[in-house]
C-alpha cells in the first residue's frame, strides 16, 4: 500500500497540471503574448525592486523555520549560514519540484547529518518546519476572514455557495484562529501532547511557540508581497485581498500535488481576482515564479552541487589519507618483491 501511494500522489499531480492547464487555456484564450509583455514592461523599477525585496524577507523567515526547529531541538552548534543554505535550497527545490516527490527531507538529511544530527532530529525538525508554515497560513487565513468575511466571493466559481457566505467565511475564520489559540495555550500550559494515530505532536516551549507565530506569518507575507508590488499601481486591491488570494491559492497548489503548482496556482489566482485584466495577474504571477521559484531553483542546483562535490572530495580524501594521517604505502612495497 505504501508503494501504491507513492505511485499515486505523482499521478494526482500530473493531473492536476493537465486539467488546469486546460481550464488556464480556455480562460486566457482570448489574450496575446504582446498583452502579457506590455504588462510586464510597464511595472516600474522601483516595484521590481520591493518584490525583490519582499522575496528576499520570504526565504530569511524560511531560513527561520529550521533555525526555530533546531532550537526546539537544543542544537545550537550549527551556524546561521549554514542553516540558511540548507534552508534556502531545500525549500527553492520543494517548491519546484513539489512537496510529494521531493520534500526536502532528502536535502535536510544530507545537510545536516553532517553536522551530526541523526536521522529522528531530522524528522523531527522537517516536521515542526511543516507545521510551521501550516500554523501561519491558519493565523492568517483565519484573520482574513475575519477582518473581510466576504472576501471568499471571490472563489464563488471554485468553491460551494454554503462556503463563499460571508456568515460561515466568518466563523471559519474563528475557527482558524481558535486552532491557533489552542495551540498557544497548550504551549504555555505545557499540556500532554496530542497522538494522532501514531504521531505525536508535543507542544513546543513557549519561546519557540512565539518564534513560530512569528516566522510563519512573516514569510507569507513576503511572498505574497511579491504578486502585490508588481500589480499595476492604479489597479491593484488591498494588500488584505492579494494575501487572501495567495493564501487560497498556494494551498490549492500544495494539495493538488501538481510540480510547483504549475497551473493550479495560476487558475485560482485569476479566477480570483475578476477585477483586474487577466494580462496583468498574469504577469504578476510570472513575476513570481521568475523571483519566488525559478531564480531560487536554479541557484539551488548550484548550492548542491558544490555540496556534493565537496562530500565526495572529503570522501576520497578519507580513503586516501590512513587515520593516523600517514598517507598509506602502495599494495605493492619493495619489500614484498
């Protein structure tokens, strides 16, 4: 069964690309490349440069995940570099690749066994690093709702009527925020942890509680800050609206299974934002996957292959140099002709 579900989650998200890809091309049918690259051309420099910037704070709160899980964990020998890098390349990989055929976990676990970390740290820290950024998108999303309960007719195509009615959008959103109360109460409380099957999920201390409720938020509104800066100035919806729609459409990606949500992420997004031209989302969205996923990805590729270059030549080093840091004779002395 479990090399079944290997099987299928891939299938899923290969079908998920298809059946996107075919409803993208029916909504932008009627549009030209020229339309896209004149939308691209007119965002300003400066609106370029914040969400280069709003990139750059999405992968530093990133970068944060692992260092919380590490001190959640009473690893402190590990540099803030080094845990960058790692963090940097496991997350550019994951989110082109997609998260079931490539979690990052292999990543993690070569990084950081060679720091010493065995192989239940390092489940443990790619656990809290998930759940991490599943607590920041509840946080949010429950605020969202909250604050602008109508904000889910936007999804009235997408999703059922009983869901979109600003009355339940509301109490889902108290919902969400009640999970994350609970969650920060069983932390100061210091309360039994909670067994789901076989997991178990043991409420961290409250300093990394607060880091988590810090650093989850921080990175999603980075990236979604990328989408919003590009958008045309005199067009562009609240910044409420742009981190409501990131978030209903990044998760829409995550569980589609789809390689870097290609199409699924596309298609909320437009069928979410009505009111302005689609060439213009359109490039927004290409904007964030050139500064989000694709810069990052191919960067990364780098990072692990001078990585594993530099595994291999230690490596060869140890066969070649003896323990006691003599070089060893030939198989074949003098002596022994």
């Amino acid at each position: 069964m479990k090399n079944v579900r290997e099987f299928i989650w891939p299938v899923i998200g290969l079908l998920a690309v298809v059946v996107s890809g075919w409803l993208l091309y029916r909504e932008l049918r009627g549009m030209s490349l020229d339309d896209v690259w004149d939308s691209l051309t007119a965002v300003p420099a400066h609106r370029y440069a914040l969400a280069a910037l709003s990139t750059l704070v999405a992968y530093a709160a990133l970068a944060w995940y692992d260092r919380i899980a590490l001190l959640h964990l009473g690893v402190r020998h590990i540099s803030w570099l080094f845990v960058s890098i790692t963090s940097f390349t496991t997350y550019a990989l994951s989110h082109n690749i997609g998260a079931s055929v490539f979690s990052g976990a292999v990543v993690r676990y070569r990084a950081y066994t060679s720091k010493g970390l065995g192989a239940p740290q390092i489940a443990v820290l790619v656990a809290l690093c998930s759940f991490t950024f599943g607590l920041g998108t509840i946080l949010l999303g429950g605020i969202a709702l909250v604050v602008d309960p109508t904000l889910l007719h936007r999804l009235e195509e997408l999703l059922p009527s009983v869901l979109t009615n600003p009355a339940t959008a509301r109490i889902v959103g108290i919902l969400l925020l009640g999970f994350v109360a609970l969650y920060v109460v069983g932390s100061i409380l210091h309360l039994p942890p909670l067994v789901v099957r076989k997991a178990k999920l043991e409420y961290p201390r409250p300093a990394v509680m607060v880091r988590q409720l810090i650093a989850a938020p921080l990175e999603l509104l980075g990236a979604a800050g990328i989408i919003y800066f590009v958008l045309p100035a005199h067009l562009e919806p609240s910044f409420i609206i742009v981190l409501a729609v990131f978030l209903a459409s990044f998760s829409a990606a995550l569980v589609s299974h789809a390689p870097g949500g290609l199409g699924v992420f596309e298609l909320v997004f437009l069928t979410a934002m009505p009111d302005i031209p689609k060439a213009d989302v359109l490039a927004a969205l290409i904007i964030f996957r050139l500064f989000y996923l694709l810069i990052p990805f191919g960067l990364s590729l780098v990072v692990v292959l001078m990585f594993e270059r530099a595994r291999l030549a230690q490596a060869w080093r140890g066969r070649v140099v003896a323990p006691d840091g003599s070089v060893p004779p030939p198989p074949l002395s003098s002596s022994d002709q």
